[in-house]
C-alpha cells in the first residue's frame, strides 16, 4: 500500500529564526500572489493537492523552486515553496520519487512527467502563427527583520532624514530598492514599505530573508547568523582617518548562554582560545580595570589574545556557498579557503581538530577577553593553505563577515 504524499512546514535551515510560513493563493512570492494565512514551523502531514514550479521562474543556484499546494488544517488551500517544507511518501503522480522517510523538499528535483496528446489532425489551410508576448518581468519581494534592539527609526530620506515612524525589533519590511549613502561610507540605505508607512533605513540593521541580488543584498544562500535571538551591534570598518577605529569583524550582540552555531555546511575546529583571566564573576578586560583596547591583552595568551574564549573553525573552498566562491573570486582568492572566529564566548562545547556536522552548536555567547557586553564577535580570513595555523598572517587576507554570512 502506498503512503500519501504529504508536507511538513519545516521551514528554511539557512533562516534559523524563522516561525512562520506564508500559504499564498498562488505558486509565486511578488504581490499578485496574496498571503492567504501564515502556518506555524512544526504543522505536519498536510495533504498535497498540486505542484507547480514557480510562476515567474524565481530559483536558486540554478534550481526553480517549486510550489506545493497544500490543504491545511483548518480547510484553507493554498501554496507553500519547496525551501520551507519536507516531503514524504508516494510522490511519483507529481514527479517526485516514492520517500520512505522526510526529506527536505528543495533538495529534491522534480521530474515532470509527460503530457499524452492525441495525434494532429491535418488543416487544409495553415493558422497564422500568433506574434508572442513577452510578459512584464515581477520584481522579486525581499523581506528584511529589524535587528537593531531598540528598534529603528523609519526616516522619510536618506541619513538625516525625518522620523516617519519607528520600527520595533524583529519586525518585518518589505524592501523596495537601495542606495548608498556614498562619500567615504559604505552604507546602504533601503527604501521600504512597512504597514505603517514607506520610508528609508539603513540595510545593516536588517537581516535579509531571500534572494536580494537584484538589490545589491544578499545572494540567499550565505550561512545565517550564528545565534538565534540575537541583535545587530557593530559591522566591519578598517579607518579611513587617524580619528576612527578599526574593527576587523561583525558583533552580534544577546544574552549570555544563547547557543551559538556553525554554518550549515560543517567545517572543521582548528584552534581554541581559552581565557585563564576569565572568571564568571569577571569575565572581561574592564571588569578587572584594564582599559578596553589595551595593547598588553592583545599580546596576553591568558585573555585568548582579547578574543576571551574563542575557537576558529576552517571551511574548505568546496564547503563554501556559490556566492562566497564568487566573491572571493573577485578578490583573487578563488579556490582560497575561509577561516572564522568565534569570540567572547561564555563557554566552548566542541574539541580541536573536531569536524563539525551542520549547525552544529559549538560555544555560548558570552562577555569574555576585550569586550564591553555579552556578544559574539566573528571574523573571517581566507587562506590557500587548507590546515593554516597562522591566524595572524591570514590578516593580509582580512575579509568582511558578509563574504559568507547574513545578519
């Protein structure tokens, strides 16, 4: 006896805090395709009525998503994209194979079956052949979260502009375009639409869900975050001028203890960073009464070098996404391998020389070293040699976190 073909809503593994997943009344994702109801990450065993591939041709990596038209619960029919869900059981009908158990839906290709026709009965006279319409290109909808905790002011320009409104933390945009801000800055500021008004923000204090090439954002297929609740804190910046600072990484702030992950693509554990000045009740520099940015940390093995507690995990050019390969390969450093600290942490769960499985949870975030609250510190620097134990001459190959990693 077959088993019915059947969804889960798992949601995305690269989009670890998502909790929700729109059900639209048709196989696209633009704003002719309405948002019929949002089911909860975790609803199992939906009946799968269709599947389509995506009506504008919207893909990833080469592969168009597909659409399954699902009925939920409560009755509602509607349509759920293949990169948010798992299938199991008899999927044949529709051009999937038969599963014996649930596997992630995207990672699947369909094989669309073959449509029988009758044979063609001759004409004596030939039908003009119709001149083609060529359809108006849909924009893509790309969805950006607020990261910033204390939430963001919506201005009605660029910079210096108005307060429309002000957007709380972990609250959803619509994003409709970006500029930068030029100058010397390399900030980007995003035109969005909110329920509340349209108006600008700046991109690094939103977390960006999708493909947002087309925007000058990201490709979609970056390693997430390492932390699930997390705030934006700091982006990367080597100065300009003798009055501004360096900082060779991204800051993730949230409380001490929140898991951290590695990506999903594994990796392997090269060094570990133990902090012997650390104690629970003093974890950091400035608690002891040592000034922040003390030259003497930065020298001291016993505060892990300012990093605190701290690891470097090594991923292998052939684990990387197809959009960090790319960008490295812009810089020169195709084929180059990506090394990323992991610093400040309050505890490490994982061994050198251990290869990591995907997400797995290798620390807890933390106050620990040079720092000023609990956060995480990520840096990443690129190297030919694939077993470099050099972290301090990797600097010359110091590389914003953005290469592999999203907000």
């Amino acid at each position: 006896m077959t088993r019915p073909f059947v969804v889960h809503i798992t949601g995305n593994p690269n989009i670890p805090g998502l909790r929700l997943v729109n059900v639209r009344s048709s196989p696209r994702t633009d704003a002719s395709a309405a948002v019929l109801k949002q089911s909860t990450v975790g609803t199992r065993s939906l009946t799968v009525l269709e599947a389509q591939p995506d009506a504008v041709g919207n893909q990833l990596n080469g592969k168009v998503y597909q659409w399954f038209k699902v009925r939920l619960p409560d009755g509602v029919e509607g349509w759920v994209r293949d990169d948010l869900v798992s299938v199991e059981g008899d999927g044949r009908s529709l051009g999937y194979p038969e599963l014996g158990g649930e596997t992630y839906a995207f990672s699947l290709l369909r094989t669309l079956l073959p449509t029988l026709t009758a044979a063609p009965t001759p004409t004596p006279t030939p039908t003009p052949t119709p001149t083609p319409i060529t359809p108006t290109p849909v924009a893509k909808e790309v969805i950006g979260t607020v990261i910033a905790k204390d939430g963001l002011r919506l201005r009605a320009a660029p910079i210096n502009g108005a307060e429309v409104t002000r957007l709380t933390y972990r609250s959803q945009v619509t994003i409709l375009d970006v500029t930068p801000q030029g100058g010397t800055s390399n900030y980007l500021w995003a035109r969005v639409r909110t329920p509340q008004a349209t108006g600008f923000v700046r991109t690094d204090y939103l977390s960006i869900a999708g493909d947002g090439s087309d925007l000058g954002l990201s490709e979609g297929d970056e390693y997430p975050a390492p932390m699930t609740n997390y705030w934006w804190v700091r982006g990367f910046n080597l100065k300009q001028n003798p009055n501004e600072e360096d900082h060779l990484g991204w800051d993730f702030g949230a409380n001490v203890g929140e898991p951290v992950r590695c990506g999903p693509l594994g990796g392997r554990v090269m060094r570990l960073f133990t902090c012997t000045r650390c104690t629970p009740e003093k974890p950091s520099t400035i608690s002891q009464g040592i000034p922040l940015g003390s030259s003497s940390v930065f020298l001291d093995p016993a505060w892990g070098f300012g990093y605190g507690n701290a690891l470097i995990v090594r991923t292998l050019n052939n684990q990387l996404p197809e959009s960090t390969r790319q960008r490295l390969a812009g810089r020169g450093l195709s084929g180059a391998h990506l090394y990323t600290i992991y610093a400040h942490l309050s505890a490490i769960q994982v061994m050198e020389g251990l290869d990591l499985p995907p997400n797995t949870t290798i620390g807890a975030c933390g106050n620990t070293g040079n720092s000023t609250a609990p956060h995480v510190h990520l840096e990443v620097r690129a190297s030919f040699n694939g077993s470099d134990p050099n972290w301090t001459g990797m600097r010359q190959n110091l590389l914003d976190p953005g290469v592999l990693f999203l907000r």
